[in-house]
C-alpha cells in the first residue's frame, strides 16, 4: 500500500460498539406523562408559595361607640340598622360601610323592619301611647307615622296596628279596639276590624302559595279566620276555654295547635287552619307548653319533651331528660338543666343527637345556612371562646378567643356582631377552621 493511498476505513456495522439507538432511539426510555406531571406540580409548588396565608377566623369589618340602651336590628337582606348618638343609621354587613345616617333625636326602644320600612317605637313613659314611626329601610327617610303600636305580620307584607296592647310579653298577641291592617309602603289601611273587648291574634298559614291568614280568639271563645290581604271573613268556630298566653295557641306542621282543660286534665286539640275544623283531641297530661319542632310539634311537660305528629297526634319519639327544646335555622337546639344549657342540636325528625352542645351557649339571630355559632366561658378571666356547631360536627369548632367583656352577641350569614362593656358595638367577619 502506497503513501499516497487514503485512511483505510473498515465498517463494523452494529456487530460491536455503541449501538445507533443511543443517538437516534426508536422508543421513548420515559413515558409521555411524566414531563407535563413534574410540570404540573412545579405549577403548583410555584403557586402555594406565592398564595397569601389564610386570614384570621375572625376579621373587624366594623367597630362604633354605643350606649347600653342604644337599639339595633339585623335585617334579612343583611343590614345592620342602628340608634346611638342622636342618629339613625344603617351599615352593609357584607362590607360594613354604612349606606345612609339620617337625624334621630327621639330615643327608641325597639327597632324592627317589615316591607321595606323600619318601624321606630319610642319610649314614652307616662304619656300614654306613643304611636309608631316608620322610615325607608333604603334611603332612612320618613315614610309615615301610625298613632298605634305596629307589628309586623310574618309570611305576607303587611303590617297590623293594633290598640291597647295589654300583654308586654305578646308582642301584640292580645289587642283591643281596632285593629288595622297596613301597606307598609304608604301606611294607609287597607281594612279594618272592631274587637268589642280583647282577642288573642295568631298569625297562620293560608293555602300553599296563596296568602296567610289572620286568626282572632276573642274573650267570648268565638275564633274568627280573616284572609290578610282582604279581611274577607272565612270561618267562624268556638274553642274550649284556655289560657290563651303568648305561646298558646300555636302554629306546628301547618296545623293550629291548642292546649285547654279537658274532662280528665289537660288535652292539646289541633284545628285545620283554613277552616277552623277540629282534626283530633288527645290527653296531655303534664303538658305545661307546645313548640313548633321543625316538621312536628313538641310537648314540654314534667316528662320531658314528646314530639308528635301534628296531623294525627302520633308520639314520634320522647326524651325524658330533657327539660326545653328551642327551633332555630340550625334545627332544633335541646335544652337538659335549663334554657343556658343546651344539650345538643338535633335532628328534629327522629331525636337523634346530631351535634352535643355541653359546654357551651348559642348565640341567637341566623348563622350560615345549617350552622349556629356558640360560646362558651374558660379558665381564670374568665376568656369566652366562639365555635362553630354544624352538621356533620359531632362537637363544635373553634374559631377564635373573643376580646375581653364581650357579650351580647348575635349571629348573621358569615358576622358575629357583639357588644362590649367598654360600650363598642363590633362586627367580626368570620370563617370556619378547616377540620
């Protein structure tokens, strides 16, 4: 072989060496899902860090100087109306901006709202009736004033002014005189009705979908059915003679629910509320008040609390050791030693415990749907914790320690509101703890 000659190439071919898939492989060594997978979860890592750290379980939305006397009402839209300081005054407890402040200068004892209004009721010791005022709820102007005590009449958007109201714990249960039944957007009667000495006035459903109906038991036991909206007169039945308080009659499971002497002690009797027809009478020995449970009506008595079956009377269950029983927008709240101590939430149908309350109290006013907030006092202080109860919680949650002398607290959709004795009124934002 000559010098000249070129680089003598020998071509082994895939017999030894690094084989040609090495550079140009025909099948992945990795599967195609693990490059976006590690992407996904470098996204994710990137996002957690840069996320801001969950709040507080309870944030100051509002705080405002008030006296112990000062009123305030929570609205079912979410407002907070307030009197203190010579003014009226409405806030937003979504945001808790206020919405509109407008003079006040008479004190109030009691706020309440209806049909777009708030009705101002003033103090008026010794000057006999001091008549009822009206404002927007919207703007807090003027709308009208009534020279009788109104009340609002629940499930329709009217309101009643009612005379001589003679019971201070009925709320205008027992009148007198005549009664009205007012447009709450103009104040104007829209009928009238003379009630020659007193009645009893109960509140009670009209047909499904159709409007409520007023019931009047007047001292001769003659019961008469209005409808609301007309005062056109339905029914007419004499009922058996009874106490006829504040809590008796009542309205449980659409059924109007009585209780009265009978031959051989007391008796519950219910009446259809559309006609005034008796339905069923049945012994109720001991029963000394009967509550509306959710679906069924509830005995209260020296043995305990019975719950039956307002359309047939029918015992659905009993709980001996009870003492009370109370409905709220969380179910019903059992009471053991008293109305402080409740025994627990629960399911109204059946009596089963569903969340156990020992320890601590409700809050009144309604939480978010299905919850009740509660508190409770512990250790030296002595320091008040709020918690969370709602279903599927065997026991509450906590949320949060409240500020020394805090009390009178009330519950709305995601606020605590509360006072202080150092005469702030303040309102937490709050949420629950994840389990």
């Amino acid at each position: 072989m000559s010098a000249s000659s070129g680089p003598v190439v020998i071509d082994l071919g895939l017999e030894r060496g690094e084989p040609e898939t090495y550079h140009r492989p025909e099948r992945r060594t990795t599967p195609l899902w693990l490059g976006p997978a590690l992407l996904a979860v470098l996204l994710l890592l990137s996002v957690a860090a840069a996320a801001p750290p969950p709040g507080p379980p309870l944030s100051e939305l509002l705080r405002l100087a008030i006296s112990p006397g000062d009123p305030d009402t929570l609205t079912s839209d979410g407002r907070l109306v307030i009197q203190r300081a010579g003014e009226l005054s409405s806030y937003d407890l979504a945001t808790g901006e206020r919405q509109w402040r407008v003079a006040q200068d008479i004190p109030v004892y009691r706020l309440r709202t209806g049909g777009g209004q708030v009705l101002l009721r003033p103090w008026a010791p010794g000057r006999g009736e001091p008549g009822t005022t009206a404002v927007s709820l919207r703007t807090g102007a003027r709308t009208w004033h009534n020279e009788r005590n109104v009340i609002t009449f629940p499930g329709d958007d009217l309101m009643l002014a009612v005379e001589g109201v003679r019971s201070l714990s009925g709320s205008g249960r027992r009148v007198e005189k005549w009664i009205e039944m007012l447009d709450p957007a103009g104040g104007d009667a829209r009928w009238r009705l003379w009630v020659p000495s007193t009645a009893v006035l109960l509140a009670v459903p009209g047909p499904p979908g159709g409007p409520g109906r007023l019931l009047l038991v007047r001292d001769d036991l003659t019961a008469q059915l209005y409808e609301v909206a007309t005062g056109t007169p339905l029914a007419v039945h004499r009922m058996p003679p009874a106490n006829y308080d504040p809590e008796n009659p009542v309205v449980a499971g659409g059924l109007v629910l009585l209780r009265h002497p009978g031959p051989s002690g007391i008796e519950i009797s219910a009446y259809d509320p559309l006609t005034l027809r008796p339905m069923w009478t049945q012994p109720a020995t001991g029963t000394r008040e009967v509550r509306a449970c959710g679906p069924l009506a509830c005995l209260i008595g020296l043995d305990g609390v019975r719950a039956i079956d307002p359309a047939t009377g029918d015992q659905r269950w009993h709980r001996p050791a009870w003492r009370s029983v109370e409905d709220s927008g969380a179910g019903l709240i059992a009471y053991a030693d008293g109305p402080e101590y409740p025994a627990g939430v629960v399911d109204a149908r059946t009596g089963r415990m569903l969340v156990d309350l020992t320890g601590w109290r409700p809050v009144g006013g309604a939480a978010t749907g299905g919850e009740l907030l509660v508190t409770r006092e512990i250790g030296p202080g002595p320091r008040t914790m709020v918690a969370v109860a709602a279903p599927g919680l065997p026991h509450p949650r906590l949320l949060a320690e409240l500020p020394t002398g805090t009390g009178e607290c009330q519950a709305a959709p995601e606020r605590l509101i509360c006072r202080s004795v150092y005469g702030e009124l303040v309102v937490w934002a709050y949420r629950p703890r994840t389990a």
